[in-house]
C-alpha cells in the first residue's frame, strides 16, 4: 500500500454514531453477568446499502453463516451483536438461534424482515441463552439514541481491556460527510473466546458492489495484517452500512472524491486494527513487520505472517533480543524459496544481515530498536517487486497464564 | 500408519556403537566453553550406505546443503557434528567452513575425500571457531572407541535436559543385526538455537534407494510428526549409515525379514521423536493428537499439525482447560473445509462434541483427561477414511521465559 495524504479528513467524535441517521445502544442482557453491557444494537433511521467480510474459518459460527447469506441482498437497517458467548459449534439450535435473534430485532424495530444482521462473540460451545437475548434486544431498540455509541462499543468487548471506536469526517459533493466505526478482540482470544468484530457505518451514497470491493481492501490492509497469537476465530466480521443520508437526493463521487473516502476508510480500519494489536492479550509490544522484494505483494504477505506469527520470533522481542537468526529461519520455514544469498534483514534502522554475509553492526543499537514499545523490522527477500506489511505482538508469559486459565 | 507387532526385536544398550563396525566419540573442542562435551564423531570401520532426511526450510543451513549435496552418492564412512553454533546464515565462509570440517575428518582418518558428513547445531548467524574445531576432530578421532556412544550423544546437545540414544536388535538371516541411534533437540530452540539432529547405524546389508525409502517414510511417522512451538530449523538433519557388518558375504532380506527391520526403525525413531516432544522447552505435558475421516492421510496430516501448533489448544492444555471449542477452531483453520455437521472431538475416552450437537459429557471426565501428564485428542473430520496423527506439548509461561532470554 502506497504512503497516503490524509489531509482532507478530520477525526470526530461519536463513533458509529457519528454518521446521520445512525443510532445505537449497549444493554446489559445477563450473559456477562454483574450488570455488565453485553448487547450492543445500531440501527440506521434510512435503509442502508450494506457489506460483510467475514472469518475464513470453515467452521463458521452460526451468525457468521446467518449474516453472511442475509447479505447477499445487500442491504440492511440494523447490526445487533451480543459477547459473552460465540453461538459457535451450535449446529442447527445455533442457526435457530441466530435467525430468532435477527427476527426479534426486526420485529421490535418494525422493520422488514430480512434486514438485520447478527453477530456474536464469546465461548465458543454454547448455546445462547435466549430468553435475555429476546428482553435484552427490547431493551436495546427502547434505549437506541444517537450517543448510544459509547455503551455499543463496550457491549461488544470480551477480553478488550478498553473500548475501540473513532470516527472522521470530511467534505464530499459540497457536503459534511462522515465515517464511524467499533471494533473489539484481536484474534482469538481468552477461554474458548473468539473473534474480532467490527461495525462501519457511513452517511455516504455508494453502491453495494463498490462498497464491497472497498470494505474487502480496507480489511485485508488492516483486520488480515494483524496477529496476536496466529489463531483464527470462527465468529470474525466486519460490518459496514451506508445509508446515504448525508445526500438526500442521491449522488455520485468524483475519482477524487472516492480516493478519499476510500483513504479515509483505510485509515479507520487501519487504526483500529493497530488498537486491537496494542490490546492483544498479554501483549507489551508492538511488532511491525516489513516485507519487500517478493515476487508479488501474495508472496509477500506469506513471508510477513511466517514472522508475524513465529513464537520464537515473538519471544525474542519479548525478552529485547536482537534475534534476526530466528527472523531468517521463519522466513526460510514460510514456504517461499528464499536464498540467504539474496536475503536481508533490517532490525529498526539498522542492517543486521545482507545477501549472504553478517553484518558489522552495532549491537547496543539493535538491542535499543528492540526494546522500543514499537519494533520495526524490516527484510528483502530479492525475488520481485513485491511488498507487504504485518503487524503482531511480542509472546508473554502472561498470554499463557492468561489462556491456561478459566476465567470465564 | 497400522498399529505393528513388535515382537521380534529386542531393546540393547550402545547406541550409535550397537552395530557391528560402529565408532564414536565426543570431545570438548571449547564452542560451548566450561569443557563441556560439543564435538560428536560416528564412525564406521567398513564403507557403509548412507542417506540423510533434511529440513525443508529454504534457508538451509551451509552444514545441510554440504551433506545433501555429498550424499547423492549414496556413501559415507564418518559422520561429525559440533554443537554451540550452527554454521547458519553464514554464506559462503560458512559453507567453506563445512567443507574444511569434513576435509579434516577425512584426513584425521585417512578416508576418501566425500566420505564425511556434517551436522552443526546451535546459534544461527555465527561463523564456527575453526581452529578449535579442527583441533576439536582430531582430538574425537583419537577418541574412536566402542563405548563413544555416552559421549558422542552428549556432545549433540544443545538445551536438550538429557541425552537420547536408543538400540535394538533382531534375527536376520541367522544373523543377530543392529540398528541404533542418538537424537537431540526438538523443533527450534532458545535463542537462535536450531535444531533436530539424529544419527542412525545399523550393520544390516540394504541398498542406498531401500534405505532412502524407509528413511523417508520412518522420519515422515515420527520426527515430521512433533512441534514444539511450530517454528522450522535451518539445521535439521537426520543421518542414516548401513555397513553391511553383520553380513560379510552380503544378504538380501526376505519379504517378512524387510517388514521386521523397518518396523524396528520405525520404532527407533518414534520413540526417540516421544522423546523429543518430552524435553521440548518448557513442556509438562505430551499432547497426542489424532485425527480420522480426512480425504488421504496427507490432508489429516494438514488438520492434525493446525491443532498440535495452536497456541491456544496448547494453553488451554497448559491450564487443563477441556477446550475443546479450540480445537474446532484450529481445525477449522486449517484450509481444510470441515463442516461442523461431520465434525466430532473425543477428548481422552470422551466425546464432546459430535456432528453439530454439543454432547452431555462429563466435564469431570474430560478435566481428568486433560490434566494427565500425556493427554489423547481424537477428531473426525467425516470426509474419507485418511487418518494422521501428530504429537505435541504444551504451552508453558516457562517456554516464553526461556525463549525471552539469552543464556547463550
């Protein structure tokens, strides 16, 4: 992804609020416990265009699969989405469950039906406890307002140690147009817990097949470059809802205008990915990994993860090791044949390994570059033209104690 | 892989030295310091066949491109290996470096040039002290003694906490035969450390393509078969040298006589990769995972490696958490398309989950069988009759302390 000017946007407040004609609200429904907020609904007042990427996990949960053939007709007027528990491994009670949950939500908001959409996150193996579900719903269509955003965000987060929304705003055909979003989880997480989930949402005018093609790039530059310990959820969404209501009588963006909307979404999605990696459990660190010379940025991206996820490699950051040694041999094991011959590694700014040879390098400045909050890691791999990036955390003992224990 | 009779051999002392004609010895040649042993020589008296089995990453290290290079010929009579540093990322000194390591064995025992091989473990990115691994191999070929084993399988480690050798023998032909082996370290290890590295002997009479085949086929069910933590060595090596001792006139097995002898390596290896998982960093547990109903045993393989290298499941294992919901969710990401209508997990003698329906089991049952010091996962992933198994420990706090750290 190239450098971008972000000049012609600015950040607000209100997050999935943000946008006209969005609502929303975060109840505490009792699958928490202890008054908890674990129930989070928004709503758009005008029908949306609507898109959803979803977990590549082959064992969906049953939301995912629910939502994910509900938008095939692209549109929607409301996202509910309750934590606590995934809905995943449920089977056909599961699917039942998913669509009661959708049907409640409409039925409530007397909207039509086929136009909300359901997400869940929590333990994975159990089943929804529907009764609080169905009178937490009621509760969250009685309090939807438009600063409902704040108790949205923090209904939806599980092990998220604090809520992750923003917002931004910028002027497109003559008018104030605005972007907001939540998000919560980086990749698995705690006791059978899973999942990230995120919600988008727009005032702007945009056909589904753009927006789609646009929601697509935005999360595989941002949602499918992170890692926190390589598991992959089966209840991962993104939702995004336009509901056009910054152009009353419709409107179609210039080139200019869609970059920029499209950068601004870039760095929304962006910026919550790096929130989610920097609340990543146990996480102390923040690993950014740069990959360049690959045949194509696919192959770059397979070199990026094979580090990104390597423990080794993620303990050494851990503990402040310089250890390029464990950086070569994840990129040896990423399945990519590369030669140490045309193989380098950067560690921060300095060059630790190139085409074959070890460098002089200074020590005490790798060693500084790896005790920063934020590692930068950069290597070539001399096949191509290709780049990509990933970003990951260091591995603490603290994930572990955390993950070997049930705390749920 | 079928369950096998193994009636028919009988476990002996001797290691490397059990066969006929075998030499070996460990020395001090000062890599790792404080005397301690880090020189290893095989040797044998006649010419042997030999093969090797290497890692797939493709930044082999210069001791591994060496060796494979020299054994397409299919001989050799002396095999060296030095722990401390693994002659890794080391370009072309350190490939200069490996051939000057077999130069000099070659020399030292007055054998043809391309009869030598060599190993090297230890930190990657660190040329080798030539000097005193020179010094170092002249001092183990004088060392060359029958009982050499005790010290030679010493001198191979790196963190490994206790030496690994084995031997076996059985009836052949009228003739008692011998095949035995020294192993070290499992999967990468400590900081920079690589490194699988095991040397197999045998006095029986094979050809070099009979013995490359059930190489192959022996190291694929057992050491192909382990993690640790998931991360692929530059280093890993496994050498094989058949001298045809216990046959002076030479033999050809019989049908019945070949099963016996490659089930004794078969059984040789697995026990000795049982062993590897065991000392692997950190771990207090062997996690046996098997998995049934995949398309072909190479796909089951794909299942059973995504749940051996989960970091959650090994967490969960840690802690004695039954979370079997991650073992779904690292089935699911596998690549393989498991559909939770076919899926079902047995946790020790008890099923959790089966074709979409969460099972009432008894959590006190499964607890037990997950706080066992070695704990049995089965999953069916209800495609086929394909079936795999993979071994694996958990993930320990002590694991990432150790790996944080840089006693090297």
């Amino acid at each position: 992804m190239q450098a971008m000017g972000f000049e012609s946007f600015e950040r607000i407040l209100g997050g999935v609020c943000a946008p006209e004609g969005f609502l929303a609200s975060g109840v505490s429904c009792g699958i928490k416990g202890d008054g908890l907020l674990d129930l989070a609904l928004v709503y758009t007042e005008k029908p949306a265009a609507a898109a959803g990427v979803y977990t590549t996990n082959s064992m969906k949960a049953a939301p995912v699969v629910f939502s994910s053939e509900r938008l095939s007709r692209g549109t929607a007027r409301a996202v509910v989405v309750n934590s606590g528990i995934a809905n995943s491994m449920t089977g056909r009670r599961g699917a039942r469950d998913a669509e009661v949950m959708a049907a409640a939500v409409e039925s409530a908001l007397d909207i039509p039906e086929g136009q909300a959409l359901v997400a869940s996150t929590g333990r994975i193996g159990e089943y929804l406890p529907m009764e609080k579900i169905e009178k937490g719903i009621q509760a969250a269509v009685q309090d939807l307002n438009p600063g409902g955003n704040t108790d949205a965000v923090k209904a939806i987060m599980t092990t998220d140690t604090y809520p992750k929304e923003l917002a931004a705003e910028m002027e497109i055909g003559g008018r104030v147009v605005r972007l907001g979003a939540m998000a919560k989880g980086s990749g698995m997480i705690h006791p059978n817990m899973a999942t990230m989930i995120a919600v988008i949402t727009t005032d702007i005018d945009i056909d589904v097949e753009t927006m789609r093609n646009w929601l697509g790039r935005a999360v595989e530059w941002s949602f499918n470059r992170i890692s926190v310990d390589g598991d992959m959820s089966t209840n991962d969404t993104v939702f995004m809802m336009a509901n056009g209501a910054a152009f009353p009588g419709g409107y179609e963006m210039s080139g200019e205008e869609a970059d920029l909307f499209f950068e601004t979404l870039c760095w929304l999605t962006g910026s919550l990915a790096v929130a989610l990696v920097k609340d990543g459990e146990g996480a102390t660190k923040l690993v950014r990994v740069v990959v360049n010379g690959a045949i194509d940025d696919a192959e770059a991206v397979l070199v990026a993860r094979a580090i990104g996820n390597s423990n080794l490699v993620k303990c050494a950051f851990h503990g402040g090791l310089p250890a390029w040694g464990r950086i070569a041999a994840a990129v040896g094991s990423s399945g990519v044949p590369v030669s140490t011959e045309n193989f380098s590694v950067v560690i921060g700014e300095c060059e630790v390994f190139s085409h074959g040879v070890i460098l002089e390098f200074d020590a005490a400045e790798v060693e500084s570059a790896v005790n920063r909050d934020e590692v930068e890691i950069t290597v070539d791999i001399g096949r191509g033209g290709g780049s990509a990036y990933f970003m990951t955390t260091d591995l603490s003992p603290e994930y572990v104690e955390f993950n070997a224990q049930d705390k749920s």
